[in-house]
C-alpha cells in the first residue's frame, strides 16, 4: 500500500489527484486489506469503505453458525457438498476456529 500511495503523490499533480482525497475500498478480502490500510496508513488514507471484509466477528463461532439466518444468507454447506470428497461445512469452520493462525498457539 505505501508504494501505491507513494506512487499517487508522486504523480498528483500530472493527472489531477488530490493527494488529500484518496480512500481505499475493499470487498470481501479486499475489505480486509483496506481495515489493515486503514489501520497502517491511516494519516495518508481520506476514508475507507470495507465491504464484507473480515472483522472481529468473522470467527465467532455463533456468528458463523447464524448466516443462513442473516440479511445476507449463504449455504456454508452447500458451498462444500461432502459428496465432492469435502468435509462438512461444521468440521471446516470448527477446525478454523480451533487452529491458530499460521499454526502458532
């Protein structure tokens, strides 16, 4: 992201930027990649927009267990059929929250 925004300062004044005026929109990972931005380069950023990005509540496990109930339903398990040789949309999710990240505990 700095070299982006590095970039953009570089050359505001050639195409008509406004260095003051930049903001970072993301959806789904990218929604995650802008909360980091936000949070890394956040005196460099005008706003950000996150859109389904990973947040605090994306591995709480009741949280997951109540999307097919939510604004936005989705079918964990339809999404991962187990007849494909997949395991079950349960045994993924509860191995998600029980691993750490990068397998550090």
């Amino acid at each position: 992201m700095s070299s982006v925004l590095d970039w953009v300062a570089a050359n505001a004044a050639r195409y008509g930027f406004d260095p003051g005026k930049i903001l970072a929109r993301g959806v789904s990972t990218g929604g995650y990649y802008a909360f980091r931005a936000a949070h890394t380069h956040a005196g460099r950023l005008f706003a950000v927009v996150a859109q389904g990005g990973g947040a605090h509540h994306l591995f709480d496990a009741e949280w997951i267990s109540a999307q097919n109930r939510m604004e936005c339903p989705f079918a964990l398990v339809r999404g991962n059929p187990g007849h494909m040789g997949n395991p079950g949309a349960e045994e993924i999710i509860y191995d998600w929250l029980d691993d750490p990240v990068g397998g550090r505990r």
